[in-house]
C-alpha cells in the first residue's frame, strides 16, 4: 500500500476569509537547551538569535502545562526559526526509543544542503544517531521526486531530522541560488496523521493552507530512508485530496502503509 504525503502551503481559505498568515517558528521541546542549541549550531548551522525564560498564569494556560517553568531559545536558519523550549518544571517525557517514521506523533524538520555528500560527512564524523543508513537519491522513474537526495537522522533528544538537497528544477528556487553556505534553511516539516482527509480539513479548510505539489515516493530507497522496511509514501495530487485505499500492490511492490502530511509554508 502506499503513504500519502500532502505539501500544502499558507493561502486564503476557500471562503475567502483571511487564513493563517504565516509559519512564525517551528517548535521543538528537548531535555536540556544548552546541549540542544549546541548540536544545531555546531553541527547544522543554525544561528542563536534570542533565549528568554517563561512561565506564569498565561503561558500556562496556553500550554496547558501547570505549573509551568520553562527556558526557550530562538535559532535562525537562513528565513526560517526553530524555537527550542526546555520544560524545568514539570519536567516532560522523553521520545520513545522505538518511535518510527509510521507513528502518529513523528515529525521532522527538512534542513536543506547545497552538498549532501559533506553536509552528511560532517554529520557522521560527529557520530549523530542515523535514521536511514546513509543519503539516498530518490529514482529516476519518479519525475516529481528523482534526483532529491536525503537522509534521516536523530537530534540528542532523538528528534527525527532530514537533511534534504534538491536538484537543478526540483525545491523552491531559492535552494538553487549560488552560496558558499552548506545548510541553507528548513524546507518543510512534516507530521504524522490518521487521516489524511481529516488533516486536509483542519488545516486547509479551516487554517487556510493550500495543496502546493504532487509526487508519489516508494521502493527500497524510501523505505532506507525511512528505515521502515516495505514503505510507500505518496504526496497526494492538488486536484485529489483523497485518503481512501490505493489499489492492491504489485508484485514486490510494498506491503506496508503509512500517512502522513508534509506541510510547508511561508516564514516570517
């Protein structure tokens, strides 16, 4: 069976009221912030921009999190944030060790790379946790997807990232430009759903996110990407937003499923 993936980006709703109006950080809870904000600025070229700490009646109602202490750096990535929160009190749960890339609670941030072979060099020399063994070219009987290289590693908190490089014609231009910078910025992040048309729902309909791009990933170097042995994935169609079964497989083709939704989105 095949994965759905849907690359949606920041739009107006259909009814013409105004929707979300852009992506401001991507949120990332660790165990311990000086360590973290080590790691992505050491090893993948992030910038610290600000640390504040917060807590009080407000931060803990929008949280939900009582009584809530907590320290959260800001980190820059060419126009893209990360935004890293260190709960101090109450302390939070870790990642579970056998989390894979098929749960509902994964998600990865896409970190782009004008050279994957050294960005992934520079990664293995540090001895980071590997996902997929190592980069993987998607094939070439894929015209959306053929040529994209990436690879799937894990933060000390064991936060699944990718560091994804994109050919000439394939990723937003702004990836192909000249630079003598290795990490470029965050293409995406992507989440783990139920539902795909659900998701599609909530976040196109009532957020105001829009379809963006079509592809369909799988075969063995997905599945070493993912380091799921048998997976598909598919990023749905714009004119199909469909989440019903796909057909039987073919022979040798995968067994196993998983959805998900890839979101993506302007930064401010």
């Amino acid at each position: 069976m095949r994965v759905l993936l849907l690359a949606l980006l920041l739009a107006g709703r259909a009814d013409g009221t105004p929707g979300v109006q852009a992506v401001d950080a991507i949120g990332v809870t660790v165990g311990d912030l000086g360590r973290a904000v080590d790691f992505y600025t050491t090893f993948l070229g992030f910038e610290q921009v600000s640390q504040a700490e917060v807590g009080g009646e407000a931060f803990e109602k929008l949280r939900s999190v009582f009584p809530l202490h907590a320290h959260v750096a800001t980190l820059r990535l060419g126009d893209e944030r990360l935004q890293l929160t260190e709960y101090v009190s109450p302390r939070g749960r870790p990642v579970p060790l056998d989390s894979r890339s098929n749960d509902r609670w994964f998600q990865h941030v896409a970190i782009v790379v004008s050279d994957m072979d050294r960005a992934y060099r520079t990664l293995h020399d540090a001895h980071v946790a590997h996902i997929s063994p190592a980069p993987q070219r998607l094939p070439d009987w894929n015209p959306n997807a053929a040529g994209i290289r990436a690879f799937y590693f894990r933060d000390p908190d064991g936060h699944p990232l990718e560091l994804i490089w994109f050919p000439p014609g394939k990723g937003d231009p702004r990836w192909q430009q000249p630079t003598d910078r290795l990490f470029l910025g965050i293409d995406h992040t992507a989440i783990g759903v139920a539902d795909t048309a659900e998701s599609l729902r909530f976040y196109r309909d009532r957020l105001g996110f829009r379809i963006a791009g079509t592809s369909e990933n799988w075969g063995p170097e997905q599945a070493r990407i993912f380091a799921s042995p048998g997976c598909a994935r598919q990023r749905g169609p714009a004119s199909s937003c469909s989440s019903t079964a796909p057909p039987a497989t073919d022979a040798g083709a995968p067994a196993t499923s998983v959805r998900t939704i890839w979101c993506t989105g302007r930064s401010r």
